[in-house]
C-alpha cells in the first residue's frame, strides 16, 4: 500500500501540470473557449494572407500589361 501512495501523487501531478507549450491559464480554459480563440486567430491569419495574395495579383497583373502580345 506504500508504494501506491507515491505513483498515485506522481499521477494526479501529471494530470495537474499542464501540457508542453501551454500556459496554466490555457489548461484552465472551457475547450470551447480554446477552440473559439484559435478560431479567431485562424481567420485573421486568413485574412492577412488574402489581402497578401490581393497584392500579388494586382502585381500579376501589372506586369501582365508590361508584356508584349
């Protein structure tokens, strides 16, 4: 029975300590709000990189025009 007591505290540690890369804020976090979070992240980087692609587009374009036919 003594040998039990240590693996179990080593066990409810593990399961306290929250995951690699992940602050003690985030593993108190509700799922849904994670998910949310990284969902709003997800489409501002969605966003920048469709005004990137805009950019390069009209760059295209632009030298598109500079190409004799």
């Amino acid at each position: 029975m003594a040998e039990e007591a240590p693996a179990t505290a080593a066990a409810v540690s593990e399961a306290t300590t929250p995951p690699e890369g992940e602050t003690a804020d985030e593993a108190e976090m509700p799922l849904e709000q994670i998910v949310m979070i990284e969902l709003e992240r997800l489409q501002a980087e969605n966003t920048v990189l469709r005004d990137s692609l805009r950019g390069v587009l009209v760059e295209l374009q632009a030298l598109r025009e500079m190409v004799p036919v």
